[in-house]
C-alpha cells in the first residue's frame, strides 16, 4: 500500500484566491500596455482558474470572462468577444437581479461588440438595457453612461431612427455639462459630436450654434486652446459652405447666427451661389492656428488646406481651390498617407424631398423603401457629367428627381501624385421614401 501511494500521481493543489489576485496583476500590467497578445492567454487562464475554483456558473466568473472578452476585442476577435459576453452576462443574470451591477460592464462590452459587427439592432436593444441600468445605479445624469451612449448613438444613427438619436445626443451634452460645466473642456467632444450630427441632417445654423459653443470652451482652455479651435473653427466654415450650397432644413429667417455675434464678422446678404465671407474667414484663422502649433502636424495642416480648397471650389473659384488641394496633398503625403484625397469627396448635394435623409415619413412606419444608384463621372474641376441611373426599384419620377440633384451636385476631385484627376464610374446610393398604398 505504502509503494503504491508512492507511485499515484500527486493530486492537483487547489487554487486560491493569491493565486488569481498574482495572475490578474501580470494581465493587467499587459493590458494596460496594450499588448493585447500577450495578455490574451493570461485572461483566457484566469477565466479557467476562477471556474476551477468556483465552478462553471458562479458570479466570481463574471469579471474575469469580460477581461477575457475586452481583451478580444481590441485584438478585432470580436466571435470570440461576443461569445465570452454573453456567457458573463448569462451568469450575472441567472445569479442576481435585473438591477445587479455586475450586469453593467458586460452588457456594455455585448453591446459594443454588437456594435463593431453592425449589429445594430441587437446593440440598440443591448446598450439600452446597459443604459437603463446605469442610470437606475448612478443617477439619470451620470457621466460613466457616456460611454454607453457613444455606440448607443451610433446604432440609431445606422437604423435612421433620428429622433431617438438627437435626444441621445442632446442628453449626452446635458450629462457632461451637468458633470463637469459648461465651461469644461471635456465638454467639447459631446458638443462636437452633435454639432457633426445635425450638420449631417442639413441643420447647418443649428450646428454652427453648437460648433460657436465649442469654440467659446476652447478658447478660454489656456495652454491648450490653439489645437482645440481648430476643429469648431472648420465646422462653422462647413456648415456655411453647406448650408449656401444645399440649403437648409431649418428656417433660416427665425434664426440669429451666434458666430455673427460673437464680433468674430457680420452676417452679409449673399445670393442663392453666395457664401457668406464669414466661412473664408474662419478657414483662414484655422490655418493660422494650426502653423503656430510646433511641431508642425501635417495631417491637421492637411486638413485645413482641403477644407479652404473645397470652399473655393463651391464659390466657383476653381483654380484657387485646386492650388490648396495639391498643398494639402504635400501635407497628408509628409503625414505618411494621401488616401483622404484618393477618391472623390461629396461637397454638394441637396438630396429630394423624398430622401430618407429628408422626408417626414422617415419615422412613420406608413412608409416603403425605394433606391436609386446612379453613376457618374467627377471632372478635375468637381463638376459631375455622364449621370445616369445604375439600377433602381423607384418610379420613373423619383430617379428623374435624383438624377437632377445629382447634376447640380458638387464634388472634390481625386487627386494622382498631388494633381487633380477625373475620376468615371463613380455611384451614389439614394434611398427614397413613399407612403404605402392603402389595403383595399
């Protein structure tokens, strides 16, 4: 007897709490670095030292299984990142309440993922529920939610529920405010980010206001007001660029421009073709700003270079813009990548009335989906000729309708080797809306 316990294998010693607390410290010491590869296998053998310790289903395996799930993740194995989510939020929910808050951090990873994969629903459906609980934890108002409403937003956004995505991103501006001040820099990115959303649904006065506002915060951020300018100085160019050349979807003569007051110029009359000088005016002191900065950026000069050429463009200046095109190619080349200026760039295009992006019918549920893809060729100037339609499920009105939008649409042209090129076969995807016929 005595021989053959010497011969038996030695049982396995039983993992302790010392033992995870020593493995989850080199993890996150690799994490954090960002060496994901190197913490992938560490996240991977916490999860199995946890279930070893405590079983297949406990809530001590929650934490760990979203380690291991963020960690996919970031390494883009988002299967494997979507599987480990889900599992940690099976056990916290099957082991706790609807209200647990261990249920938080891995519906937000679920829903992200969701997200990243454009599964839009399920991450809208996902990250509500992950909202919802963060506010019933923290307060209606609480600044850790901002993350969630970041891939929340962009979900409505993709599945053209625009109401529900303008209240998120008002709120989301609230909740910073709230959180920090008006008058915090940390303010400035929610405020972009829906001055960029109703620029992108042709409120161009709307999105100045907020693009004003964000300039106002970054001007009084000291040492860090000359790079932070930059960004709303361009968006307020923009939406005057846009909003001369596409119109506007709100009523301009109720609407008193809040850059006009600041002293920075005065609002001029201008014609249907006419940009306010304003936008020039903006474009230009954005340059400036970005030539202080040291040392030089090239992709943030390149960019402003490209902004000032596609306002030149849409005032019928067409050799004024191409001469900042081709300086702005110099800089994204010193960047180390010109693709921002290999593909023509959309600058002008009133959409008809019908669009999704325009019609009152877009949150009616009384509505059917038609398309138009047409093709075209952008001459080196931007102007669009050979238009015509590709395929299309709509009326004959309806792609006559595009077809016109298109012809008097402007673009930026491609650039080759810093030269402004043609570019044929170029397509737009316009998605139409109707009312269902009536059931007989």
């Amino acid at each position: 007897m005595f021989a053959a316990a010497l011969l038996a294998p030695a049982a396995a010693l039983a993992v302790t709490d010392a033992d995870r607390v020593t493995l989850y410290r080199e993890f996150r010491t690799a994490f954090d670095a960002h060496r994901y590869p190197e913490a992938l296998p560490l996240a991977a053998k916490l999860v199995a030292l946890t279930e070893e310790q405590y079983g297949a289903s406990d809530r001590a395996l929650v934490n760990p299984l979203c380690n291991l799930a963020t960690t996919q993740y970031r390494m883009g194995d988002f299967k494997d990142a979507e599987d480990s989510y889900l599992r940690s939020v099976k056990i916290a929910a099957d082991t706790g309440a609807n209200a647990d808050r261990l249920l938080l951090r891995p519906l937000h990873g679920l829903g992200a993922t969701y997200y990243a994969t454009r599964q839009y629903e399920d991450a809208s459906v996902t990250l509500q529920r992950a909202l919802d609980l963060s506010r019933n934890l923290d307060g209606l108002l609480n600044p850790g939610q901002l993350a969630i409403l970041d891939p929340l937003i962009g979900s409505l956004v993709n599945l053209e529920r625009h109401g529900e995505a303008d209240r998120e991103f008002q709120y989301s501006v609230r909740i910073a405010e709230n959180a920090w001040g008006s008058s915090d820099p940390r303010v400035i990115r929610p405020v972009d980010r829906y001055a960029h959303w109703l620029e992108h649904t042709g409120r161009y006065p709307s999105a100045r206001a907020e693009y004003a506002r964000a300039l106002t915060v970054a001007e009084s951020a000291g040492n860090r007001a000359a790079r932070l300018v930059i960004q709303p100085l361009l968006g307020i160019a923009r939406t005057y660029r846009l909003e001369a050349t596409n119109g506007s979807e709100e009523e301009g003569a109720q609407y008193v421009d809040p850059f006009a007051q600041s002293g920075f110029g005065l609002t001029t009359d201008r014609g249907q073709r006419g940009l306010n000088p304003d936008g020039e005016k903006a474009l230009l002191l954005a340059l400036q700003t970005v030539d202080r900065i040291r040392p030089v950026d090239h992709r943030l000069r390149g960019t402003a270079l490209m902004e000032l050429g596609d306002w030149y463009l849409c005032a019928d200046q067409a050799d004024k813009g191409l001469g900042r095109y081709r300086e702005a190619w110099k800089e994204f080349q010193e960047a180390g990548s010109t693709a921002t200026l290999d593909e023509p760039r959309q600058l002008a295009y009133r959409a008809p009335a019908s669009s999704v992006t325009r019609s009152p019918l877009a949150e009616r549920a009384n509505a059917e989906e038609h398309s138009v893809q047409a093709t075209f060729t952008v001459t080196r100037d931007g102007h669009l000729t050979n238009v015509t339609t590709n395929s299309s499920d709509a009326s004959t009105g309806q792609q006559r309708l595009v077809l016109i939008a298109l012809k008097r649409a402007r673009y930026a042209p491609r650039l080759v080797n810093g030269e402004p090129a043609e570019t044929q076969g170029v397509t737009l995807l316009e998605k139409l809306l109707t009312k269902k016929p009536r059931q007989s």
